[in-house]
C-alpha cells in the first residue's frame, strides 16, 4: 500500500431505521483503502454488507433511513460530509460504479449513445459533436463491433454481455479515478464473464484507475485482485495481500469459504460447510460475529469483540486465534 | 439396461406467428439429443444460457411435449403413456428448480407442501401421513416441528432443501436438479451439493444435473454432456472430460472458469463474439462462429457425436488434428497440509451426524 491512498475508509458504521423501529447494524467499523492503479476485491456472502459499503462511497443510501458516521476520504474530500452538489459533480466523473444488472441498470427509453453522451457533457461540457465522437471512442474501447452504428441502438437490442460493456463504457466515459465494479459479472455465463473480466484487467492497465471489485466468486478474485478484504456480518474479517490470503487465510470464515467451493483443481469427497446462519444484525452478538458457526471457538471468543490486529506484514485478522497455522501443528 | 434412455429429442418452439397463425420462425431449443442414464448415477447437462438445457430436462420429464424423438424410462415409452400412465411416472420422476423462493407455495406451510404429493399418489394412509413428513424432513437434515411454518420463514438454503424433500416425498428413481445452487451462497451452496450426494448413495437415485458451473459439475457427476444450441457437443464421463476435453467449446468453457488460485499459469481461450441466437443457428456446426479451429468443411457439413472405444464422444470435424489441451487445463493445486487441516474442521461436524440428520443441526428459521 502506498503512502497516500486514493481512497480511504475510516471506521464506516452504517445502521438502517425499519419502519417498525427496528435498527440494523449493516456496516460496523470498517477500514478500508485502495491506492492508485490498485484492485481491492470486497468478498463476503449475501448481506454482509459489501455492497452497502459501496454505496456509501457513492453516497446512493436512502438519507433518510441511514445513519452513517466515521469517514471516507478522497481527494481532499470527506464524502460523507460533501455537499450533493458537489457528490453529483464527482459522481460519474471522478468515481464511477458498474452494477450487476446490466438490463436495470441502463435506461430502457434512451439510445446507449444518448446514455453516454449524457454524461460526457453534464461532465466535461463541450459540444454534442465531440461528445458523440468520444462515445463511439468508448464502445469501441470496450469491444463493441462496428461502435458508429450500435451507438443509435437501444439497450433491448443488445446481449446481456453487450449492455455490460455499455455500463463500462458509461463508467470509464470521464477517465475516473475510482471505479466500483459491484458483482458485473455474475449475471453474465462464463464464456462472456472471461471476456469482461479480460476487459477490466486490459482497462486498469490502460487507465490506472483503483478499482473496489465487489464479489461472492473467490475464483474472480484471485484473477484480478490485488489486495482483498472479507467481509462477515457487517464487519471485515480478514484483509490480505491476494496470494496470501489463498494460500494462508487467517481467519476461520475465510478458511470456511475457500473449503466450500468445488474446485476444478483438486477434487474434495466432501465440501466444507459453514453451519448455522448469519446472526441478527438487529441484535449482533456480544463478541465475534462468527463464533456460532467456528469450529475453533473458545470461551473468549464470545465476551469482547475481537480487534483486527495484524498477524503478518499487510494481512490483518479479526480473529483472537490467528495465526490459524498454530491450532494445527 | 440403462434407468432413462434418450434418443433424437428434438424440440422447436414458434418464435412468431403471421396473421393467419402460420408459424413464420422457430427457436431451435433442443434438435437431436441422444443420451443414458443409468440408475443411481448422475449425468450433468452443460452450456450456456440458451443451449436447450432446461428444455431438455423439461423434455424427459414430459412437461413439455417433444416434436420428435423417443424417451424411455424403466424400459418405458414415456411418450405413448396416456393422462393415468403419466400420473404414475411422475411418481418415479422428480424435479427441482433453481430459486427456491419462486418454487414453493408461500400459502401452504411447510408440511402440507410435503403431504401433497403423499395424497395425490396415495402413497401412505393419512394417519400416517404426519409421520411420513417428519421422516422426509429428517432426511434432508430439518427439524420435524418445522412442518407447521411457511416458506417465508426461512432461509434460501433450507427451502432448497424442503424443494427437496417434496421431490423425495414420492420416492423417485429419478430426480431432474435444474440449477439447485445457482441461487445459493458459497457456503451453503456446498451444503446442498453434500447433501444432494449423500441422498444418491443412501437412495439410489439418478440425477440429471442441469448446471452452467463446471467447477459444480465436476464435484458431483459421474457423466457429463457438454451443449451447444440445442446439441451434444461432446459427452463423457467425468474424469476423462476433465483431464481430456475435446471438442474446443468443453475447452473454452473449462479455461473460462476463474479459479481461485493467484496466478494461476494456464493459457486461457477466450471466446470472441456472442453466443448465436437459436433462432437462427449458424450452418454446418453451431460452434463455428466462435471456434479458433474452425476450417471452410465446419461452416458447410454439421459434425456427428462420434464415440471412441472408450465412450467419450465429440462433435467436432477436427478432433484428431486440435492441440493437446494440457495447456488449459489447471494445474493441480491442494491447499498447504495446514490449510488442509484447517479447513477439515469445517467439515468434521457432519461426518458424526446421525443418519436421520443430515447436515445442519441447527435448523432454525430466520427470526422474522
């Protein structure tokens, strides 16, 4: 990590008010950071909050549902204390986010290029001219064939892996700085998945924009990230170094998630499983948020929140056990 | 003598319509598709979307009716059975769907799920029913007083598992899995795939496992048939697929898939160009659009699934003359003797679990 990040995320804490009064603890002190030209992978499985941290960073939660406090700066900014004048200026310009569903995601009653060409003036101005010749630049960047004449298409006449290129070409339009891919290729088939995973590593190489990939799929992870942080029930587990993390998890979840996936490079009788369930995040246990479902849990493990502490250079655990190589030898 | 026998499926479904209700296109779903299945075993379909999969697995089961082609079962012909017949074959044939939250009534609870299969077949009297849907939940690793909740109440996973439990309620031979994990989180993906497993080898029972996920596939089945719009390009057992693919769409799929190894070294064939609509399938092999192989005799004359002695067949005209696929294939790679230590805690729990219980003990419902 270098000494001044792009990006950095100090003890976020985000909390939704239901409408019956009940308070979910989404997000709980998270630190984060990501330099320059680096990938941040953000794994964890449905709900544990990595996408409302992406949010947050956007600035898209609900205001008046969300409770947010701790600090995301970049660039000078503190986004959660920006004015939305200016969120809207940095939005799509400076930090631009790619969504999952690519169908949702663009508007159905516009052309692609009008899509594009509405973003390239709100943000760099000029005129409509210059703006169509840089949109059709950017389909062409991203592979789209013959980008003069898809320009004029709507969103429904194209393949799902198309309008995903489409959303990248949207987000990369004003060159940002930070782009935040939120799970853009799992709606997509494997085939078509290689090939805009292939995209986004020739973009960051072209670019050296940061990029926060969201993700479940630790297979994508391991192809594009750099630096990886795991997320469990609201709160970072584990962060390390790509490969340190495959070859030397350190905390339980993760060694949990690496030994429940089938793999194509060995073949396992039986996978491992992660009993039990995610607890409540209306009532978050006392002390380790995992420590119903480990197989390595003591007696202190469920009295105080255990801190993330740094187990070796660069690779931090929240786990009190850690390292993990010790419960085994 | 093979459980389920396919042979020249063939299903075209009309795309549009003119004004007087001549069918003017057809989406080719399913055009010429043979296979076995024997008993106890599980043959996995693979491809991508709109390769005639799910049409298939429909197909066999006869939810919808095939233009051509026969299918037996048990040495039956499943397309001559009559309304009665029918009735009695779903009771040897199960499926279960993908999104577990579109696949089960939220109106009835959990046990009336479960006893309606056993009273529409009228397996058991109905004094006993009750305590037929406390075995069957047992079975798939649920708490029997669970019957009395909705399916509201609980998680992705453990609707999966009431998914099937319904699909065992009627003691099938035969059970169609279309996508079961596609829907679930990694770690309880891998709950469904053992549990899936160890009811095959305490049952009996056959699979057709319809999956888009290799890496999936792999772990649990023991024959596997690759397609390719609405055809087999190549079909072999596990193993030998994994260590030997032939035909250079099974390659591009098996190289697609990211493994979860940094820096992994392996050549990687990236597919140019989009999937070819099944409305209007290229000439000569389907695959050729997109094939790095192709020559001028792919693009006129459609290759044939031809077997070699072993059983591993391949539609492909060049087959002889592709490169040996080693570059492609991963590189074995366990986890360190620690990590593998590790990562066997995770699994010890369910090994010690009695035979009723399979899988998770704690089968409570999500607070709500």
């Amino acid at each position: 990590m270098s000494a001044s990040p792009l990006i950095e995320i100090s003890d976020l804490r985000i909390r939704f008010h239901g409408d019956d009064g009940r308070v979910t603890h989404a997000v709980d002190s998270v630190d984060l950071s990501v330099a320059n030209g680096a990938t941040l992978g953000l794994v964890g499985e449905s709900g544990c909050g990595k996408s409302v941290t992406s949010l947050a960073i956007m600035g898209l939660l609900p205001k008046q549902t969300t409770e947010i406090s701790g600090a995301i700066r970049f660039d000078g900014f503190d986004l959660l204390k920006t004015p939305d004048q200016t969120l809207r200026d940095l939005r799509g310009n400076r930090l631009a986010m790619i969504f999952q569903e690519p169908m949702t995601s663009l508007n159905p009653s516009f052309t692609i290029g009008d899509q594009i060409i509405e973003t390239i003036l709100r943000h760099r101005g000029g005129s409509r001219r210059s703006a169509r010749d840089r949109a059709i630049e950017l389909l062409r960047r991203v592979h789209i064939p013959s980008p003069e004449r898809r320009i004029d298409e709507y969103p429904h006449k194209l393949s799902g892996g198309m309008r995903q290129r489409v959303m990248i070409a949207m987000a990369l339009a004003c060159d940002p700085q930070l782009l935040i891919a939120d799970e853009p290729t799992t709606a997509l088939d494997v085939t078509l998945q290689a090939q805009i995973l292939e995209l986004m590593r020739e973009l960051k190489a072209a670019s050296g924009a940061a990029i926060i990939l969201i993700t479940h799929d630790l297979g994508v992870v391991a192809e594009v990230c750099d630096e990886v942080a795991v997320m469990y029930a609201g709160e970072i587990v584990e962060r390390a170094p790509v490969d340190e993390l495959f070859s030397a998890p350190q905390h339980p979840y993760t060694v949990g998630l690496l030994g429940s996936i089938p793999r194509l490079d060995h073949r396992a009788e039986q996978l491992a499983t992660i009993e039990g369930m995610v607890p409540n995040m209306a009532q978050p246990p006392a002390g380790c948020r995992f420590a119903a479902r480990c197989p390595f849990v003591l007696n202190d493990c469920t009295r105080a929140p255990p801190p993330l502490v740094e187990v070796s250079p660069g690779h931090l655990s929240r786990c009190i056990r850690a390292p993990l190589e010790r419960l085994v030898s | 003598m093979a459980l389920l026998e396919v042979n020249g499926l063939v299903k075209h479904f009309v795309a549009q319509r003119s004004l007087f209700g001549r069918a003017l296109a057809h989406v080719k779903a399913v055009d010429g598709v043979s296979f076995s299945l024997e008993a106890g075993k599980t043959l996995a379909l693979v491809g991508e979307s709109g390769c005639g999969k799910s049409t298939v697995s429909r197909l066999v089961l006869r939810l919808i009716e095939p233009d051509a082609g026969t299918v037996r079962f048990d040495s039956r012909d499943l397309l001559a059975l009559d309304a009665d017949a029918l009735r009695k074959f779903r009771r040897e044939a199960q499926i279960i769907f993908q999104d577990p939250y579109a696949s089960l009534n939220p109106r009835m609870t959990v046990g009336q799920i479960l006893t309606e299969p056993l009273a529409l077949h009228d397996l058991v009297p109905s004094a006993q029913r009750r305590e037929r849907v406390a075995e069957i939940l047992r079975l798939v690793g649920l708490e029997p007083r669970l019957a009395r909740r909705y399916p509201h109440e609980f998680s992705g996973g453990q609707r999966q598992r009431i998914a099937i439990a319904r699909a065992l309620a009627v003691e099938p031979k035969l059970i169609i899995c279309d996508e079961p994990v596609s829907a679930l989180d990694v770690s309880i993906r891998s709950q469904i795939l053992n549990l899936l497993r160890e009811l095959q080898d305490r049952l009996g029972l056959a699979y057709i496992f319809v999956s888009h996920d290799l890496a999936v596939v792999k772990h649990i089945a023991d024959r596997v048939a690759v397609m390719n719009l609405g055809q087999i390009v190549e079909e072999a057992d596990v193993d030998e697929l994994f260590a030997e693919p032939r035909h250079p769409y099974s390659r591009a799929l098996l190289s697609a898939i990211p493994l979860p190894q940094p820096h992994a070294r392996r050549a990687k064939i990236v597919l140019q160009g989009e999937i070819p609509s099944a409305l209007n399938p290229p000439a000569g092999c389907r695959f050729h659009t997109r094939c790095p192989f192709v020559i001028d005799r792919c693009r006129t004359e459609a290759p044939a699934l031809v077997a070699d002695g072993a059983g591993h067949a391949t539609a492909c005209h060049r087959v002889s003359e592709l490169p040996p696929a080693d570059t492609i294939l991963p590189v074995a790679a366990g986890f360190t003797p620690e990590l593998a230590k590790l990562v066997a805690a995770f699994s010890r729990k369910t090994e010690g679990a009695a035979p009723a219980g399979v899988g998770i003990q704690s089968a409570r419902p999500t607070p709500t």
